[in-house]
C-alpha cells in the first residue's frame, strides 16, 4: 500500500510504502505522481517492508525512474527514509 500526502503550501509529498507492495503498484504511483505537476520535494518512507512484498532489485529500478524523472522538478530533492537494514 501507498499512502500519499501532499502539501501543496510547501510543495512537498509524501509517500509513506507498506505491507504486501508490490512493484507494479509502486510503478503506477510513480507514473501518476509525475504525469501532472509533481511537487518539488518528495520522501519516500519504506515502512516495514520486507523482502517477501517487494526486491531491494526491484526498488533500485524504481528508484532510478524516479531519479531520470525528476526534470520537471527543477532544484527539487527526493529522500529515501528505510527503518529496516533489508532496505
């Protein structure tokens, strides 16, 4: 699951990822997020999960979308928050 908050006031998102999440469905929050106007900041919270729901592979290519997407946001900034040592 994906739970997305947006503050538009500061330009910022949050995407807080847990449970049983798998690849397609990060893959499609992406492609949402940034087919409109994504806002400039963004953190990524990986709360819990775990090898079973989802690779750290898998996380590596979603990750480096992100990263090759990230134009419109000009002098914008990602963070990546992992609570466990598996992400």
């Amino acid at each position: 699951m994906v739970e997305i908050t947006e503050d538009t006031q500061n330009d910022f998102t949050t995407f807080k990822c847990s449970g049983d999440l798998i690849e397609q469905e990060l893959l499609d929050v992406i492609r949402s997020f940034y087919k409109g106007s994504p806002t400039k900041y963004t953190l990524w919270y990986l709360d819990g999960l775990s090898a079973e729901s989802i690779s750290t592979d898998a996380l590596k290519r979603i990750f480096q979308i992100i990263r090759s997407r990230g134009d419109p946001r000009k002098d914008g900034r990602t963070a990546i928050v992992a609570p466990l040592d598996l992400e």
